[in-house]
C-alpha cells in the first residue's frame, strides 16, 4: 500500500511539474520518493504519515531558532491583525533597515526584495549601472539563484565565456558573465586581464554552500577586495545563505574584508519569503527613484515578512547564540569523522559554526572541481541510512546541512547516533 506522501507525489506530479516547486525537492539526487511535511516545530518536521525527524535542512536555512518559533509566531499574529499587504510604505520596513544597517556595517542604505533571485538580480544590474560596464565575474560553484545571466557553466578555463546552463538562457545572455575558479586568484585576474575595462563587479558567496560548503583560504577573499578596488569593480557578497547564520554580521563578522554591496535573506524573513540588497551609499542611491537602475517589487517590505524577520533577528541580538551553535556544529563533524576513521572512509567535513556539508574525498575540497570529484554515491548511502533512522539531512550529495538552536539535547544526541552508525553502515 502507497504511503500518504507516495499518494501525494502521485497527484503532484499530474499537476506540477516534477511534482515539486523547487526542483531539489524531487529527491532525484538521492533516489526515493519525497516526503511531505504537515507540521514542523523544534528541531524537527513531522511527516505526511506521521513520522518525525530531526530537521537538518531547516527550510534551506532560516529556521536558525528552530521551527515554528514562538517569539516569531507572535511577532507574526500581531502583524496579521492588521492586515497582509499594504502596498505602500510601512513602520516595519524602516525598522528592518535600521536593524540591517545596525548589524552590517558594510550596508548604508538597503533595499528589500522578495527573494534571494530577485537580490542578487538586482545587485549585478545595479553594479553595472554604477559603472557602466557590461561584464560580471562569478565563480564556478557559486549559485546565486536562478538569475538567467548567473546560470552559466565554468567551462574549460579561466576566460571561458559563460555557456548557458538552463534551456531557456540564450548565449547572448550570458555572454557577459565570465566563470572563475574559486580560490584561485590568478583565474580572476586573468577575467580582468582579459577584459580591460569592461568588467562591473564581482559576485560570489564569500563561504560557498550551495555545492557542499566550501572555505576561502586564507587571504583570498582580502585579494579579491583589493583587485576590485584596483579595477573599479564592485564587490558584491552574496549573504542570501550565511547572512545572520554565522554571525550578526554574516561571514563579514568573521573577516575584515568590507564588499561594496550585500544581498541577504532567509533569515531575516524568519521563515517567510523575504531578500535585501545594501552595501555603499553612492552605490545603492543610482536605484529608482533616485537614480536610473529600476527595481520594484509588488510585495517587498511587505509587513509579515518584515514582521516575521524583526523578530527573529532581534532574538540573535539578543541571545548571541553563536558560539552554542558553533559547538553543535564541531560536535556534528567530529562525530562524522570520528566514524569515517573508524571505518576507513575518506570524508572531508568543513564546517563553520552552524553550517557543514559531507564530501567522500580523499582531499580537501576547496573549488567547485573537487567538489564534484566526491562520491556521491556514498552520501546517498548516508542520506538512505539517516532518513530511515528518524534524521533529514540535504536530499542533494552538494547542498550544505544547518543547526539551529532547537537541535540541543536529545535531538543532537540522536542525530550523532545516527550519523555515526550511517557511515559506520558503509
């Protein structure tokens, strides 16, 4: 007999295409059929059969306090009561500006959007009209939504013009995008080389997590700033993912180097769909209205989002539960490796406070190429061995997993009893 979710993603499937709304979602990666969630609360999601399970996906990465946060569910029912969407301006979306600007100093001014895409959209049309130049550096492995011009492959080389890499992205399009290896400097200056004058900014994930989580090694992204400032380029960061994660600052707490704009999201909606772009004054002031780069939005600033975000950010003000979010995260790896040794299995796993990912690797992953080098068929056996055993992790061998402060005590020791005897079962 079919499981209520097998039933479900039966029905999804005549009507949607996949059966899923964000194709990640299908499980395709991993094999199996999805699960559907009804219910989510803590640290953990209840399925559409009844089962639960120790959330490590955390709805790619909001949910930083957990599911279903109280503090956040109340901030939300105020807000309901008087109404959903305005269409104009409201009190809350200054509040978020202020709150934003507080945390990051890099940002002066900020513009909220509805999502990530739409920021990071935004950002590279915004670098371009601040310049005047056509092309935008980014780096292999870096995902920054579904931007038509970002969805390009890194191709054979350094100075490889972007070839699109989703039907529908014509070669025109992303022709003006040129694909650089991350943590590989000499690729980026030979972009610029390449490209005298010509080339208005650079956009990348300053820690990489959307193809397993990857770490900059030590003076890259400083180098990065200092050749974008050389070239009159604009450095842009895309915080979408780490934004509030790893610190109020996002990972900008936890170097020195200062981009010149910033996109954000997921946390700052506290669950609710939600983006921003900030970063320099004279940058951000050439958007509509006040100068000639448009963009607009129906519902961004709109009041439960902001709503929701306020009060998830202030709790992180508040509580400063980084470095007990840091240690949850040490104590994931270790446990995995711990097991790994044991049984003789090559596992690399880079983490940083709240964030790790698994790569099957006999080598430090520190690029896109090793990353894909990986055995993903043995983070599938991981993944398979997990989910049965009552533990969510990322239905993808290249998406990187989340903590959140609900996981302490018994959910975080079961978690590490699972993923020890998931990779022991290897």
């Amino acid at each position: 007999m079919a499981s209520v979710s097998e039933e479900l993603f039966a029905r999804a499937q005549t009507m949607i295409p996949g059966g899923v709304n964000s194709p990640v979602r299908a499980f395709r990666s991993v094999g199996g059929t999805p699960f559907f969630t009804t219910k989510a609360d803590k640290a953990r999601l209840t399925t559409a059969d009844g089962k639960e399970l120790i959330d490590f996906v955390l709805t790619w990465g909001p949910a930083i306090h957990g599911h279903n946060d109280p503090e956040i569910r109340a901030a939300l029912a105020a807000a309901l009561e008087k109404g959903t969407s305005f269409g104009t301006p409201n009190p809350l979306e200054v509040e978020m500006a202020e709150l934003l600007l507080a945390c990051f100093p890099s940002v002066r001014k900020v513009r909220m959007t509805n999502s990530g895409t739409e920021a990071t959209m935004s950002a590279i049309r915004l670098a371009r009209g601040f310049t005047g130049r056509p092309k935008i550096v980014k780096f292999s492995g870096c995902y920054h939504g579904h931007v038509d011009s970002l969805l390009v492959k890194a191709g054979s080389g350094a100075l490889t013009q972007g070839n699109p890499d989703s039907a529908g992205v014509t070669p025109g399009t992303a022709a003006d995008t040129l694909v650089v290896r991350y943590n590989d400097l000499a690729s980026v200056e030979a972009a610029f080389a390449a490209n005298p004058g010509a080339v208005a900014g650079v956009i990348l994930e300053p820690f990489p997590a959307n193809v397993g989580l990857i770490l900059p090694e030590p003076g890259f992204l400083a180098a990065l700033r200092a050749l974008c400032t050389r070239e009159g380029a604009v450095l842009i960061f895309d915080e979408v993912m780490t934004g509030f994660r790893l610190s109020l600052a996002g990972t900008q707490g936890l170097h020195d180097v200062v981009p010149d704009l910033t996109c954000m999201g997921k946390i700052i909606g506290g669950g609710l769909p939600v983006g921003a772009l900030g970063g320099r004054a004279d940058i951000m002031d050439h958007l509509a209205p006040l100068g000639p780069v448009y963009q607009a939005g129906t519902l961004s600033g709109n009041p439960l989002a902001m709503a929701a975000g306020l009060a998830a950010v202030r709790k992180l003000r508040r509580d400063n539960p980084y470095a007990r979010l840091d240690a949850l995260g040490r104590r994931v790896r270790d446990t995995l490796l711990g097991a790994a040794q044991a049984k003789g299995v090559a596992l690399q796993v880079p983490q940083v406070g709240s964030m790790f990912s698994l790569f099957f690797n006999d080598r430090p992953v520190r690029d896109y190429d090793t990353a894909v080098a990986s055995q993903g068929e043995l983070y599938r056996k991981v993944f398979r061995h997990a989910l049965d055993a009552g533990v969510y992790l990322a239905p993808s061998p290249y998406e990187t997993a989340f903590l959140s402060t609900a996981h302490e005590g018994a959910d975080i020791d079961r978690a590490c009893e699972v993923l020890d005897a998931a990779v022991r079962a290897l």
